[in-house]
C-alpha cells in the first residue's frame, strides 16, 4: 500500500473540468445593500416576510424564524446550476451548489421572518447568497402545506454568469464529488445533507436523489481519505 497527501489525485482527468470561469469578485458592501434596498423596495416594513428555502436554507437558514411550512413553487426546478469558487470548492477546483432554474417546479421550506428586527438578519442573508452576483433575488408565487399562498423571497439562478453551469454530464458530477471542498465543506456532503433534508421534510427529490446515488461512490472515497489523512494506493 502506498499513501499520498489527499491532494494527490491520480484519476483520469474529466475533460470538462476545471471550467474556464474567468477571473470573479465578491460584490462591495454598497453593491449588496443596493441589491437588498432594490428587493425591498415594495416592503411596508410592518409586514412579515416569506423566504422560500430549496437548498441549503432548508436545513440550514441561519436566521430565527417564526412559521416553517413545506412549501412549492411553479415555474422553477432545483438543480446543480452553479459553480462554487468558496463555499463549496476554490478557483482551481469549483464545487457545486443548487439553484433555481425556469421551468418545472420546486418544493423546498417556506420561512415567515418577523417583520421586527428582520434588517440585520436580512444583510446577513445577502452576504451569504448575494456575495457573487450570481443569483437573482425574486418574489415567487408560493403555496404552502396548508394551502395558504404567499410572495416568497427566493434566489433565481441568473443565466447571463460564467459560473452557470447549464446541464452537467454525470462524469462532471462525480468529479466535482471526489475532489471539490470549499470553506464550508464538499460538494458532496452539501449534496447529501439536502437530500436528507427533503426526504425527512416529506419531500423528496427523486432526480437529485438518483444523480447523488450515480455518482456519490467516487466522492465517498475521497472524503474519507480527506478524514484518515492519506489515500491509499
């Protein structure tokens, strides 16, 4: 057995990766406060606010929240659409995330933010999904377990970035989930929690569910070898 540094990586090379991203920003402080004052500029501000959660707001939303209702939405379907050059993978290796894209529908978790106190929990929100520009904040019609309909915040991949993705191959996918980690994790494990997320919350997502069981074994292995600390050979 020979062992290696878990960057050492002696698979063939998948030929559609690395992409050629180009060079990126995060937006400035002034940039990320036009973009949330510009999505709010209909807001009374006494109103209670709907955010529709179809990633990793769904398991994670870091922001107190006062109604969770599962939740769906017409006209957009999840998929991995964006490349990640931080949270999820780095400028050499991108990870991916999930976005909305048009067509289809989505169901995800609906989350009433109190009107009182929403600012900072508000600019932290844009921080965490607006910090590249590559979403487009949108108020999407939403209809909830219970059949009440609300205007929920969601953030619409935009198509007109280098970071879109368009439609993976599966040899892509498996790629990214043996060798992509940013500074919240893998691509694999952001992944895998969504899915259970949704299976748990009594809505799963059979074809994210089947892409991960395509072509998780590849990532599997590399996380554990990111764990022992070495790669067997």
């Amino acid at each position: 057995m020979s062992t290696s540094s878990p960057e050492a990586d002696t698979r063939t090379p998948c030929p559609d990766y690395p992409p050629a991203l180009g060079e990126s920003r995060l937006l400035s402080d002034e940039e990320l406060r036009a973009s949330l004052e510009c999505t709010l500029r209909d807001w009374d501000r006494k109103s209670d606010l709907w955010l529709f959660g179809y990633g990793s707001l769904i398991w994670n939303p870091g922001l107190p929240t006062v109604e969770a209702s599962r939740s769906k939405v017409h006209g957009y379907h999840r998929g991995l659409y964006l490349w990640s050059r931080v949270n999820r993978g780095t400028p050499e290796q991108p990870g991916l995330v999930l976005a909305l894209d048009r067509g289809g529908s989505c169901t995800g978790i609906a989350f009433r933010l109190a009107a009182e106190g929403s600012a900072p929990h508000l600019e932290a929100l844009w921080r965490r999904e607006m910090a590249m520009g590559s979403y487009r904040p949108a108020w999407l019609p939403c209809v909830l377990a219970d059949g009440r309909r609300v205007d929920a915040l969601a953030f619409v991949m935009r198509r007109d970035v280098p970071s879109y993705t368009g439609k993976l191959r599966d040899e892509v996918v498996k790629t990214v989930f043996g060798c992509a980690c940013g500074r919240y994790g893998t691509t694999l494990d952001y992944v895998s929690r969504t899915v259970r997320a949704l299976r748990e919350s009594g809505m799963p997502d059979r074809a994210l569910e089947a892409l991960l069981e395509r072509c998780q074994e590849e990532g599997r292995e590399r996380d554990a070898a990111r764990q022992s600390g070495r790669v067997s050979g």
